[in-house]
C-alpha cells in the first residue's frame, strides 16, 4: 500500500512546529493504570521487519533509538520521524553510524512489514520498520514503559491508536539508556544521543 507523501509532508511540517509543544491529555493518566512497569528498564526484542526476523541483539556496537506508533497516525507519528531524521542528520558522522533508529509498530493488524518500510523509507534516515504479535508488543511496551489503545472512531479507519510519543534510547542488549520526551529541542536530542554513544561505546 502506498503512503501518500504529499499528506504526510504536509502533516509532517506543521506539527514539527506544533506537536511538540503540545501536552496529550489523557494519555499520562491511562499509563498510570495500564499495568506499567514501575521502572521500566527495556527488554531484548526480535521482531518482523520487511526482510525477515530483526534481532535487537543484531547491532552489537550500536545503540538503537526506538520509537512505538503506527503508520496510521495523522499527526504525531510522522512529526516525530521527522524530528528524529533531523536530530540524526546533524549528528557527527562517526556517531551517525553507531545509532540504529528503530520505528515499532503497535498495530500489527493493518501495519504489514511492507506497508511499514514504505512508511520509515519516506523520511531516508535509515529508520528500521518493525512490528509483531499482539502479545509480544503489549509485553514489549511494558519493558519499556510506552503506553497504547486502541479507540473505535466513527470513520472508515475503524479504530486509531492513543499512545505515548517518547524516544527510548537502549542498548544492543535490551538496556534502557534513557526515555527521552517528544517536547525535547532537536539540540538536546542531538547532544544526548552524542553523550550517549561516547559513554556506552
């Protein structure tokens, strides 16, 4: 399925300058009943990417920066893929390539593992499209502190998805570095992610 570039460019820049400034109401009082981890502390994962089984374990010598969503999202989404794009561009080069940005899919049952790498391809900053069973994810999103649901809306799309919009920066081992907000400056992402790999490398 194609993804229709003009709306998500369209999306894509108006939230950079809005979404991140905005507080999702709701969303912060839900986690706290959803079952959450009290210290989340991320968790090792092998998932479904387009080319087969994608092991976190798969990039020893890097550190993968993951973010949770779905293709669908009108908004935060691809504001957030575009910011995250930008924050790696302006990183050194030699810090570029020991960062492996990771999009995981928390709605397996429209995101295809081809649908999502069309979607992660868009913003050609060599985000890696993952997605897997129900069970798997809502475990996953657990480890990590991430929060979704699933909401019916009276539209052709059936049902959207309310979930947090945090940056999880992790080790090739599954160990939570930091849980890094979407209201943070492209500058601070870009100075963490460089702290970070100078530290854990």
């Amino acid at each position: 399925m194609k993804i229709n570039r003009t709306l998500l460019l369209a999306g894509g820049a108006l939230l950079l300058l809005l979404a991140f400034f905005q507080i999702q109401t709701g969303l912060d009082k839900a986690s706290t009943t959803s079952g959450l981890a009290s210290k989340p502390a991320g968790a090792p994962f092998t998932l479904q990417s387009r080319d087969g089984e994608v092991s976190l374990s798969d990039f020893e010598g890097q550190l993968a920066l993951v973010y949770f969503g779905y293709t669908w999202c009108p908004d935060i989404c691809p504001a957030s893929m575009m910011f995250m794009a930008r924050a790696l561009q302006n990183l050194p080069e030699e810090l570029r390539a020991n960062i492996q940005p990771i999009f995981i899919s928390v709605d397996p049952q429209r995101d295809t593992p081809e649908r999502l790498a069309a979607y992660v391809d868009f913003f050609e900053a060599g985000i890696l499209g993952l997605t897997g069973d129900e069970s798997t994810l809502q475990e996953l999103a657990r480890a990590y502190g991430a929060f979704y649901r699933y909401t019916e809306v009276d539209s052709a799309m059936g049902y959207t998805v309310d979930h947090t919009s945090d940056f999880y920066l992790v080790t090739h081992e599954g160990r939570l570095l930091a849980t890094l907000p979407h209201t943070i400056s492209g500058n601070q992402l870009t100075a963490t992610l460089s702290q970070a790999l100078q530290n854990n490398l």
